[in-house]
C-alpha cells in the first residue's frame, strides 16, 4: 500500500465570482450536524496568496490582482496545517499510516515533493525562494529542499520546562538563506534558535520574556526575520505582557530588545506582524485593530507609527493574518460570523474598501 494512499491530489482552478471580487468558499448550506469546520488561515510568505485548510482540504486565493481573484483548490484530504511561500505551497496531512508532507506548485495539479513526517509538527514555513520548507516539532526543526528532495536537522535547546500547543513559531530569513524557530516555556521563558538552512548551530540562542498564566493568553503570534546587515529578528505575542521584541542575532553576543513604545500605545497583545521582502519595513497589528508601520525596523532610531484601525470587533484571541506583497502595503484578512474580509491598508494609512468572503467550507472537500 502506498504511503500516501488516501490523498487526493487533484486541483483546478475556478474563476472568480462577480460578488467583491471573491468566490464563495467559506459558508456551508448544509445542516448543523453536518457543518464542515471554518478552515485555519495564512498569508504566503510573498504576501501575494492567502491560503485556507482544514480537515477536509485546502485552497488558495490569488491576490495580484484586485479585479479578478481566483480561488484554487490544492487537495481533498485531513490536513493538519499548511504553509507558502511565493509559487508554491506545502501541507503535513494525514495518511492511512501517519502523516505526509506534500509540497505543490500553484500552477501544477500533482505534488512535486513528498515526505513521510513521523509526527504532526506545531508550526510550519515555506521560504520566499520556495526552496526550503521548515518543520518546527518541540525539540527539534526538520528543513527539507524542495530542489534535491534532501533534508537537514536541527537540534533545539533542551529545556525543563514544557511549552504550550500555541507557542512554537517558525519562519525563514527575507533572503531564505536561513530560518529562526521559537518556543516558549513556561513559566515566561522564550527561546529563539536561529541557523542557515543546511548548518545546524548549537550556539545560536537567543532569549526574551513572556509570562504564562494572565488573562487572554494565547501564546506567541508572529515571528519575522530579516536578512539585512543587522540580522535581526522580530516577536510578538498574544499575552497580557509579553511585549513585542527585537533580536539581535549575532553570534558572538545575541541581544533582546523592547519595542519601544511611548505611552503603551501598541500594547503586549499583537495579533500579527508582516515584513516586507526587503526585510526592511514592518507592520504589526494590535488587539484594538490598530496598524503600526515601522520604517526600516532593524535600523537605528527606528520609530513604530501608527497608519490606520481597522473597523473590526476586538478580540479576545488572535485571529487577524496579514501578508506584504510590498514594501508600500500590506493585506490584512480574519473570518468573523462566518465571512471572510480581505482589507489593504498603504504606509500613509489609505485603505481600500473591505472585500467579503460568503464561506462555503464544502469547496474544500468537493
């Protein structure tokens, strides 16, 4: 029997309805009992496709151009979690056996890439350069290439401390040369490992804060990592008081720095962070629907203002994604009361017109 028996890997490409310019995939027609879930959500790593799942199957929306948003169904299958990067996409499902990671290009019907995953990771990443693919499991990063089908492991620091399913995150350097993982331990301690793809490190570590145990807490939200002269990083929680931080990746003395921010106009409790390809621009959004951009945020004097608030109910849990497909915009999509809406918000604070999503989660699996 084939390891990846049980997955259908056939896609197609359905032209957008006259509705906003989006095609209906989220709302379902059927009856309670048998109501498919409201599928989990992410942005490309180039900003320019947003992607959905859930145990039924997976899809993209391209969003390069405003006027004709297409919706592409990737495969029917139980999937655990799904992850792009500019052309392509992969997602760890669930097999007859185990698991299985696919990895599919947006324009190819059949996998071009297939691994048996020996357990479900917590978080996943696909690089820009849709080369390098990231697993992030509790002790351990997996990074496979999807160019020669090879694989490299990395060892993360051993801790006493148990971590959380919300408090692992994962993401590639803005050159996809290298990659940084996070894991928070209990009872505030977050280590950050970062390394190149195909050199596993056992000295790069670098540590911040974020106590466990508060009201609304609901673990780490966004890590970004920019490739620049600076090497840094960016991470934010969703915590009553694990503020936003900056990490010097340096080798010889890694640091931890706040955010600044003047009178706690941003807030510990950030839904999302987007960088910009150039990894030079930075744009967060906060519980109370508020976007800051920061200009050349690894470099000196660097200052977070804030653009534009997005009009949204505010939230006790993170569940707002935002992709830059530039350094000048940045989308910014969540699902509430069974639609999805798409907004993009500019550096000077335009924003365009909210797009609505009507949900018809049976697309997925049909």
């Amino acid at each position: 029997m084939s390891l990846y028996s049980g997955l259908e890997t056939t896609s197609r490409f359905d032209p957008p309805q006259k509705h906003n310019g989006w095609q209906s995939i989220f709302r379902s027609n059927r009856s309670p009992s048998t109501l498919v879930p409201i599928p989990s959500y992410t942005f490309f790593a180039c900003g320019e496709s947003l992607l959905l799942w859930n145990e039924r199957g997976s899809g993209f929306y391209d969003l390069r151009d405003a006027n004709s948003i297409g919706f592409r169904k990737i495969t029917s299958c139980n999937i655990h979690i799904a992850a792009g990067g500019t052309n392509t996409c992969a997602i760890v499902a669930k097999t007859e056996t185990g698991h299985a990671m696919l990895v599919f290009h947006c324009n190819c019907e059949e996998p071009i890439g297939q691994w048996r995953v020996e357990e479900p990771p917590f978080a996943m990443a696909v690089s820009r350069n849709d080369r390098w693919i990231a697993l992030k499991f509790s002790r351990h990063v997996q990074v496979f290439d999807a160019t020669s089908g090879g694989s490299f492991h990395h060892d993360l620091p051993l801790q006493n401390s148990r971590s959380g399913l919300n408090n692992h995150l994962v993401a590639f350097s803005s050159d996809s040369s290298s990659f940084i993982a996070s894991t928070r331990y209990e009872p505030e301690k977050v280590i950050s490992y970062w390394s190149e793809c195909t050199k596993p490190s056992a000295t790069n570590v670098v540590e911040s804060k974020a106590p466990f145990g508060l009201v609304g807490d609901n673990g780490l939200s966004s890590l970004v990592y920019s490739s620049n002269a600076s090497h840094a990083a960016f991470l934010t929680t969703f915590t009553e008081k694990g503020f936003p931080v900056f990490l010097g990746l340096s080798e010889l003395r890694p640091v931890c720095k706040l955010l600044p921010d003047n009178k706690h106009q941003i807030g510990a409790r950030i839904h999302a962070a987007a960088l910009c390809a150039a990894g030079s621009n930075l744009v967060l959004i906060n519980q109370r629907n508020e976007i800051f951009w920061i200009l050349d945020a690894f470099g000196v004097g660097k200052e977070a203002r804030s653009v534009a608030t997005v009009k949204r109910p505010g939230s006790v849990k993170r569940d707002v994604v935002m992709g830059m497909p530039t350094s000048d915009e940045v989308h910014v999509f969540w699902i509430g009361k069974g639609h999805g809406k798409l907004v993009t918000v500019g550096k000077s604070g335009g924003k365009s017109k909210p797009l609505e999503l009507e949900i018809d989660v049976s697309q997925l699996c049909s």
